[in-house]
C-alpha cells in the first residue's frame, strides 16, 4: 500500500510565509505605537468646565479650568471634574490604541 503524505506537505512555504506576515505586522504594529505617542487626545467634563489633554503615551500636556469651576467651598467637584476628564482622555487615547490593532490583525480570522 502507497504511503500518503502527511498533513505537512508544502508546510515549509506556508510557514515562510506566515513568519513574513508575522513580521510585516510587528513593523506595523511598531510604526502605529509611534504614531499614537504624538496623538494628543483631549477630553472635557462639566460642559467644558475643565478639559484634560494626553498624549498616546498617557501624558498629561494640558489641564484647563475655567475660573467658573473654581469654588474654594467645593474643591471635591472640582477634583471630580478633573478626575472624569482625564479617565475619558484616556478612554480615547486607548480606544484610538486598539482601532490601530484591530486594523492590523483583522486579516488574521481569529489566530492571534
């Protein structure tokens, strides 16, 4: 009887080519962190009361608050405004991150 060939055949082109597609998507990977590193991403609370502006790299550039929003009497609203402007910066900062990701690895159908 004949001997059939194992489920490997061609094995060493596919490989070949799947470590080049392994690598082209590190490169794209490494060219969308840089891009996202100067991304500014800026977010506000209070209706504009205070806005917080990040960096990709999740660094605070710019914080603005309207004197409006200064209250001595009150100084935990204040701390809340800046807390949900941040936190929704970085929201964006990260949602930005994984839509780059998602761009890359979408032809992949489910392997990584």
């Amino acid at each position: 009887m004949a001997k059939r060939g194992g489920g490997f055949q061609g094995m060493p082109g596919n490989m070949n080519n799947l470590m080049k597609q392994a690598q082209r998507m590190q490169r794209q990977m490494e060219e969308n962190a840089k891009e996202l590193e100067t991304k500014e991403f800026t977010a506000s609370a209070g209706g504009g009361a205070v806005s917080v502006t990040i960096t990709g790299k999740m660094e605070v550039t710019k914080v603005s608050i309207s004197p409006e929003a200064v209250d001595p009497e009150d100084v935990e609203t204040l701390e809340d405004l800046v807390m949900a402007a941040v936190n929704e910066a970085v929201k964006q900062a990260n949602g930005a991150s994984q839509a780059a990701m998602e761009k890359i690895s979408g032809g992949l159908g489910g392997l990584f």
